[in-house]
C-alpha cells in the first residue's frame, strides 16, 4: 500500500515506517516536526535502503494535506499528537487544537481524496484509573486529564466517521508503555530535554545525564510498593500497524489494546536496566505523581485474535535496546553522528 504516516518523523512513527517499508509498502512522512526530526527520517531511508519522502506540514493544516492526500494513497496511519500529561493540564487549548482539531482536519481532508482507511495511536490513558486488571477493551473509559480526553475524543470522531461511511475503515490502537529502541541503535525515542517517561529518564540516569531516578511512591498496593506498567517494545508495536493495515482490506472500526499483557514494577525495571547496562541506577523514593495510578497492564487477547499479533520482545531486550540506542545518542538525535544528515526539506516540499 502506499501510505502517509502523520507524525512518522517522531518516536513510534519512525519505528513503525521501518517495519512498513520492510513489508514492502510504500510510506510518505508527514510531520510539523514539533517534536520529530529529519535526522529520524534519515535514520528510517538508512535501516530501509529506500530514499523516504517527507513533507513538513501539520495535520490542522487540510489544504497542505488535501494537495499531498491527492497525489494518491491507500491509507493514513496518525501518530501525530502531542502526549506528555502534565503539558496537557497546562496547555489544554493547545492539546484539543493539536489533537482534536488536526484529526478533525486530516478526516476530512482524507474524505475530500477518497482514502478511506485509517490507523490510529490511541493510549491506555483513555482507561484512566481502571477498576480491574488486566484491562480488556470494553473496560470503561475515563478520561482524566487533557490528553486523555483529547485521545478520547479522536477515538469517538473516528467512530462516528467509521458508522457514517460503511467504506471508511480504522483500526484504533490503544498503546500501553512502548519502550525500547530499534536493534541498530540508530533510532530511538528523543525526549527532547528532561524525560518524563520512566524508560528514557532510567536511561539517562544509566548515562550519567541526571544524576538519580525519583522513583513516585512506594505505598501502592502492588507487589514492592510501586506502580506496575506494560511496557511493550517499540518494535511490537511497528509490527502491529502492518498487521493493523492488513486488517483494514476487510473494513470495519477496530479498537485493539496493544500490551504484552505482563506488569512490571518500577523497581523490577530499573534492576532489568542496571543488569543489561552495567550501570547503577541510584534511585529514591518521593511522593506519588498526581494523576498516576497503581496498576495497568493489558488483556491483549483481542490483537491475538484479530490481528495474529503478540508481542515478541520482553523487558531485559527493551531495556537492552533502549541502553544501545542511548550509549549511540547520548544527547538523542542532536549527537547523532553515525550516519551523514541531510538538511531539512523546506516547507511543504517533498525530498
Ligand atoms: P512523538 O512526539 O515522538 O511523535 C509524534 C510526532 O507527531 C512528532 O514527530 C511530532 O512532530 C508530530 N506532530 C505532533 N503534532 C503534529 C501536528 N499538528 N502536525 C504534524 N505533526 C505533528 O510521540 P510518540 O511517542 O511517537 O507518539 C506517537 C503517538 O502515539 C501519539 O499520538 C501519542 O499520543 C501516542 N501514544 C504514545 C505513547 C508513548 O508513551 N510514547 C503511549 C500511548 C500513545
Ligand atoms: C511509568 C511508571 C510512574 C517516571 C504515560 C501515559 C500513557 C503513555 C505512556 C501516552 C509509573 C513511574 C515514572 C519517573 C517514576 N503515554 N515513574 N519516576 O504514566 O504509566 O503512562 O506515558 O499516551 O498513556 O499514561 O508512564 O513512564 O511516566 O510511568 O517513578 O521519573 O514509572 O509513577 O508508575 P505512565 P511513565
């Protein structure tokens, strides 16, 4: 298929064209590089030997989407949102703007051209606080910051859209934490300055770039006291949009989590990393994060059964992989030097 991947120059996008370009479709990146980089769409044409295309454009912006959706696609994977919780209870407006008002702009840009598959990164934050674990997809929905909600709302425009337009097919992804990097260490997830994702911040800490993890409680009620997560391995994931948009040739809205359906302690991931690493990891405990909760894994039986898709990777190979990718990068793609870097395409272009 030939297919344009919204937010493809970010962490999971840039991942996921990997994988697409290795099942042999066709990709086209788009992104307003708020957060992505060329550098990762130049790391992304070296792992595939393919000379990828860019556009830098935002989503909210429907003529530049009409004028590059009609040069002719079969699908639209959207990863392209801002995700970091707290930002979003700081900058609501601007969450609902980027999130919520760019996929209204990309349905309907996509509805102007005629391409009527979609794949969408949706998060378990759409769970909230969940009542039961592991958690299935009929679980209830509860949207308790900006972000959430906005990942609420795209999910229900695309529903709708789906339920209007019988022809209009999407499958809705909800991640749980992906982790880890690619096996080359040659792309990775950047933060882009102070991580706020446990996985990334115990990297640094493993590098020497902050000097100790602040571990947020240790009186939960799990098995050492703090909060169990799904990490799921960045390449699982890629590996599910392919299966996702293969799903897509027979139709219907799909919502499928995508976990491992295993919870990991914060503890039990900083002894996985220091014992791939080599590395302490000091740590200490402060007080719980507001709005974090105690458990959440997934039921991933649904993905299994719909898409022929489990997750592959454990927690020693993402901490393992996340460690290459660090000790490449130190500084993420701004120390990039592996690979010679092109310059960024000017706005709008295709290079
Ligand atoms: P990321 O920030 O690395 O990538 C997002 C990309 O989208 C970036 O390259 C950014 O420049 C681009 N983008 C953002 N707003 C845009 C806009 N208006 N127009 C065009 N491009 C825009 O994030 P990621 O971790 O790769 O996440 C990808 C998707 O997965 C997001 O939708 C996120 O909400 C979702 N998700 C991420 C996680 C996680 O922990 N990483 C978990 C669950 C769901
Ligand atoms: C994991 C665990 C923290 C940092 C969020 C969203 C989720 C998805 C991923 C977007 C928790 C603890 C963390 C630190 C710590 N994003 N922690 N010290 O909060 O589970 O998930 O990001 O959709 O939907 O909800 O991920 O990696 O921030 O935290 O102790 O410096 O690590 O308390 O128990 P979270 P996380």
């Amino acid at each position: 298929m030939r297919v344009l991947v919204c937010g493809g120059a970010g962490f999971i996008g840039s991942h996921a064209c990997v994988a697409l370009i290795a099942q042999g479709h066709e990709v086209v990146i788009y992104d307003n590089l708020s957060h992505g980089t060329t550098s990762a769409v130049d790391h992304i044409s070296q792992l595939s030997g393919v000379d990828v295309r860019f556009v830098q454009g935002d989503i909210r912006d429907r003529t530049a989407l009409e004028a590059v959706l009609s040069m002719g696609f079969d699908a639209v994977i959207h990863f392209a949102a801002l995700k970091i919780m707290s930002e979003s209870c700081r900058f609501p407006l601007l969450y609902f703007d980027n999130n919520v008002a760019g996929t209204i702009a990309l349905l309907q840009a996509m509805q102007a051209t005629g391409v009527q598959r979609l794949v969408f990164s949706s998060s378990a934050a759409v769970y909230g606080d969940p009542d039961a674990v592991p958690i299935k997809e009929d679980a209830p929905l509860r949207a308790c910051n900006p972000y959430s909600h906005s990942k609420l709302v795209m999910e229900r425009l695309i529903e709708e859209v789906c339920e209007a337009r019988p022809s209009f097919s999407a499958a809705i992804l909800r991640y749980f934490n992906p982790a880890g990097a690619h096996p080359s260490g040659l792309m990775g997830e950047d933060p882009c300055g102070v991580p706020t994702n446990l996985m990334p911040y115990v990297s640094q800490v493993a590098a020497g770039l902050q000097d100790r993890l602040h571990v947020f409680g240790d009186d939960y009620p799990t098995r050492d006291g703090t909060g169990v997560r799904d990490y799921i391995h960045v390449m699982d994931l890629a590996d599910a949009h392919t299966k996702a948009l293969e799903l897509l040739r027979q139709g219907g809205c799909h919502v499928l989590n995508l976990g491992t359906g295993r919870g990991y302690s914060v503890l039990e991931v900083v002894s996985a990393f220091e014992q791939v690493s080599g590395c302490r990891i000091p740590f200490e405990i402060v007080e719980r994060r507001p709005g974090d909760v105690a458990e959440v894994w997934a039921d991933p039986s649904r993905a299994e059964q719909t898409l022929g898709w489990h997750a592959q990777y454990d927690l020693v190979r993402m901490c393992a992989d996340a460690w290459r990718w660090q000790s490449m990068h130190p500084n993420g793609y701004q120390s990039a030097q592996v690979i010679e870097l092109r310059p960024a395409a000017p706005s709008g272009g295709l290079h």
